[in-house]
C-alpha cells in the first residue's frame, strides 16, 4: 500500500490523503478528508487553483471523513463537482454536521442560489453512510484477480478523538495473507478539555499518519488555564471594556461557553461575573450547539454531572446568541456605547472572515478593549498577525484597510482544541503495537520536526517520516 497526501503537509490546512491499497495496478484507494486550504498556505493560487482537485479521483471507492472543520472538508463540494459519487463515511454525530457546514461554505464561497444549494445538499445527504463508534465496517473493493492476493478486503472503524463533537481518528485494516493496520489521526483533542472525552489509543498501529499542529509545544493544564482565563476576563473588563475571543464555532465555542458557566457558577458573589454579557454572535455556531445538546450521549463524564445537577451549560441566562446581520451591526454599536462589560465569541477562529471582523475593525484600536486568542492562528492569517504584531503597538490589514492594533492582545494557548507535544507522544506509546512506519503531517515545519524527534527517541526502530506532497 502507499499513502499519497493533497494538502496538511505544508501547514496545518488543506487535509486530504489517499490511501492506495496496493503500490502497482491500484484499483481501489480511499480518501481521507478533502479540505479547504487556509492562510499562507493558499499565497500564490488563484482561488481556483486552491479549490480545484488536480488528483486522480478514478480509483478512489470512498471519501472517510474524520470530522467537520472546513480544513477538513472544505473541498467537498469541488471533489463532487470533479464526478466523486462514492459513499462518504463519517461518525453519527459528524453525519448529522457535515451538511450544516458545507451549506455555510456553498453560501460564503460558491452561490447564494438557493436551488442550487439544496440540489447539492440532496445530493451530498445521498452519499453520507453514517457509521457508529468502534464499529467494523468492511469497504467498498476493486481490485484485478491478480492483486486479491495482496488486499482481498478493507474495513474501517471511527475511535473517538476528542477534538470536537463527532471527530475520531481512522482505523484501516488492509486484509490479504497477512493483515496490516494504518491509523489516521484526524484532529486528535488534547486531553482533559471540557465536554469531550479525551482519546485514547488504539491497541495497534502497522502504519500511523498523525497530526502535528502542537507537535512542539505543550498546553498549560486545565486548572490553570481556568484560573488563568477567569483572571484576564476580570482584568480586561476591570475598564468596562469588551472582549473579543475569536473561535471556530464548532468545538472551540461550545468549550468556551462550557468554562464560563462552570466561572459564573463558582463565583455567585462575584459582581462582575454576575452581570458580564456573554454574547456568541453567530447563526452557525448557535446551530452547532443545538447538536452538542441533541449528542449529550457523547459528552464527557464531567458535563454529564453537570447536567445531572440541573445546570445547563451551552444555555444559561447570561448568554446571547445573535442570528440576524441587523441584530449583529446592533451589537457592535450597543458594545460602542456600553457601560458594561461584555465577551463576543465569534467567527472566525483565524480571522480571516466571517463577523469577528466587524468587531476587530471596529474595536482593535481601542484600548479598553482586549482579544482573546485561545486557539491556534496558522501563518498567513489576521489572526496570526494581530497576535505577533499587537502586543508590539503593530497593525493588521483587514479588507485592504490598515487598522493600528491599540486593543490588548492575549493568548491561552491551554484552550486549544488540538492535543500538545506530549498528548501526542502518549498516543503512540500507549499502543501495545506500536507503529513501524509513522508519517507526520497537519503542522508547521518545526512542529513536525520536533515531534519526529520525539518519535525517533520513543521508536528507534520505527520508520519516522515527514509527508510530503
């Protein structure tokens, strides 16, 4: 078998592997996400350049999704559009996402067209084979009589991954005269993050392809990244000022919402706890939390106690949610004549878009203003920018306008939704076979390194290599 990739190997965005059952006369192959490219990595294509699926799509027998960020499966639509009519796999949860998210990318990138967004919608609810959690499934197989020999089946399981509602990491195993297992990561969670379980690893691994986003670096832990958040709130609200935390809304927002429930609770005598606005400012993300609240069977331990005392966490009194552009541009110029603090959660996560960039361009050059970052910025994006330019007195270019950065920068970097250096060591240890190949893919260059390192001190045996297009 090989393993070709199409993007996650030039930084964190754009996954989408391929893996070909046998090296010679392949007929069947399988892909693994089809996303959409982001920030630097997109510098120097045309915007079809960037979309277009310049692989060969004839022998690939089905798409396996590992979950629903637009890096993962962005390029979806485009890979239909090529003549893909293959069954698309995903967990229950992701089943019950995916179209959620693609009719958010056919309306900001493709069309407005209503009609034409449902008929792809139709077409993309056709092609989705919803699969349960640790279960076996075998694949769809095309292979010559001569090759039988080498794979005569393929089957699949989705392992949870912890990283947002419904991800898993993949399980392959190639069966012929001898069996032969690949792992694909996906997006692994770091441990111990609210409302998900944490991974844990598979008791095999032949041939493991894994992400590297934190490869070299590790998250503060959740107690102190919680102190550490309720902390800087209360120092940036101090003035009455507002503060912006940019996130994906899927995984990054539910989390935020999920801790600053658990810090009003705590902290029922704490006036400025018990009167600050939490205000998630997006249509999207209020759907998203709709479906973490329909998948609570999946929720972690912790959040189910929390349920069970009568809390509810996505949905308590001091949040609101925004749906309208007019509800939206109020919000901006009631935060502009405020006299109370107030938290704006908002797309998106990198900003490179979405309604976040309203706000930033209306409060970056305030000074009692504050942004938050609390997940990973790729190079290349305005989020990147401002978080390496405004703590300097810098600026940040949005829609081509110039916008001195005045507004307090800060970073959490516990609240990533990505496991850290040590969260991705520990997945390959605790495997009782552990790989022989490990292919390292989805991070910057000193990421990948780092981590390879590691896995070569970890595996001297082990065959440590850095994907490559």
């Amino acid at each position: 078998m090989q393993i070709l990739h199409h993007g996650a190997v030039n930084g964190v965005t754009g996954s989408c592997h391929q893996l070909d059952v046998n090296e010679l006369g392949v007929m069947s192959s399988y892909l693994v996400d089809c996303g959409l490219f982001q920030g630097a990595e997109t510098a120097g294509k045309a915007s079809a350049q960037q979309l277009q699926i310049d692989f060969d799509i004839s022998t690939i027998q089905a798409l396996v999704v590992t979950h629903c960020h637009i890096d993962h499966v962005g390029r979806i639509p485009y890979l239909i559009a090529a003549g893909f009519d293959k069954p698309i796999y995903a967990t229950e949860a992701t089943a019950a996402l995916l179209p959620l998210v693609i009719e958010d990318a056919l309306k900001i990138g493709v069309t407005r067209d209503k009609a034409l967004i449902a008929a792809f919608l139709a077409k993309l609810a056709s092609l989705i084979v919803p699969v349960k959690y640790h279960q076996w499934i075998a694949l769809p197989l095309n292979l010559t009589v001569e090759h039988k020999q080498d794979v005569s089946a393929v089957k699949l399981k989705f392992k949870p991954a912890g990283h947002i509602l419904g991800s898993a990491y993949i399980e392959f195993d190639l069966i012929g005269k001898a069996k032969h297992r690949v792992v694909f990561s996906g997006d692994l969670g770091a441990t111990y993050a609210p409302l998900l379980a944490s991974p844990r690893s598979p008791y095999r691994a032949d041939t493991l392809v894994i992400e590297s986003t934190y490869g070299d670096k590790n998250h503060q832990g959740r107690k102190h990244r919680s102190k550490l958040l309720k902390q800087l709130i209360e120092k940036c609200v101090a003035d009455k000022g507002v503060v912006l935390i940019p996130a994906f809304s899927i995984g990054r927002t539910q989390e935020l919402l999920y801790e600053f429930e658990q810090i009003i609770a705590k902290n029922q005598h704490n006036a400025i706890w018990q009167q600050i606005d939490i205000i998630v400012d997006s249509p999207m993300a209020a759907k998203f939390t709709q479906k973490y609240l329909e998948f609570q069977v999946l929720w972690d331990s912790e959040a189910k106690r929390v349920v069970n005392k009568g809390r509810h966490p996505l949905d308590f009194e001091q949040l609101f949610t925004i749906d309208s552009h007019q509800d939206h541009l109020a919000v901006i110029n009631y935060l502009s004549s405020r006299n109370k603090p107030a938290i704006v959660i908002a797309a998106s996560g990198m900003c490179s878009g979405g309604r976040m960039m309203n706000y930033l361009k209306r409060f970056l050059t305030e000074p009692t203003a504050d942004v938050l970052f609390v997940g990973y910025q790729a190079n290349g994006t305005p989020g990147r920018d401002i978080q390496t330019y405004g703590p300097k007195g810098g600026y940040v270019v949005l829609d081509d306008e110039r916008i001195d950065i005045k507004a307090g920068i800060h970073t959490i970097s516990g609240y990533s939704a990505h496991a850290d250096q040590t969260n991705l060591v520990n997945f390959v240890k605790r495997m009782h076979h552990q790989p022989k190949h490990i292919r390292i893919v989805h991070g910057d260059d000193d990421a990948k390194l780092a981590l390879a390192d590691k896995y070569r001190q970890l595996l001297p045996d082990c065959d440590v290599v850095i994907g490559k297009d």
